[in-house]
C-alpha cells in the first residue's frame, strides 16, 4: 500500500488522496454533533467512513487526518482537543 509524505498528505487534492490505491471513501449513519469519523484498515485497504452533512473544510481535515493516522504517516501531529482518535483491534 502506497504510503504518502507528509507533505503529500496535506497539499494533494482531496479528489487524489481519495484515488489512491487501497483508499475507499464512504458516509456513515452516525449522526452525532461530536462524531468526525472513522476509519478500518486490513492489509488491502483503508476505509473512511464520515458523517454526511459536514462541512467541505470537515470533511477535507478529517479525510487528511485519518489515511494519514490509518497509514502512520510520519511527522503526522496529533489532533487538538477535544478530538481524539480510538483506536480498537480485533483480538
């Protein structure tokens, strides 16, 4: 799976990160004020999974911010609080 910089994550067009091999964009049901997203990643591919109805500026920083957490892209800062990412594994 290709794994992007940094730079790359937070400069490329929205339209290019969502193309990337193994990437899959898709809404949730979730309808709740406080929830951004989330994400699932297996060997083959990484799947975000976010609210309809958020804004464009939500909906870019979210999607940057979860292939770049799901991908463990380096240099990738944390969020500010009060957002936090869960991660949860399958045992």
């Amino acid at each position: 799976m290709f794994i992007p910089t940094l730079d790359y994550l937070m400069t490329a067009p929205l339209v290019a990160l969502a193309a990337l091999p193994g990437i899959r964009l898709t809404s949730t049901e979730i309808t709740d004020s406080a929830f951004c997203g989330y994400v699932a990643r297996n060997r083959e591919q990484v799947v975000l999974a976010l609210p309809a109805g958020r804004t464009a500026l939500e909906r870019d920083c979210m999607v940057r911010y979860l292939i770049g957490h799901a991908l463990r892209v380096k240099g990738l800062a944390p969020l500010p609080g009060p957002l936090r990412v869960e991660e949860i594994t399958e045992a």
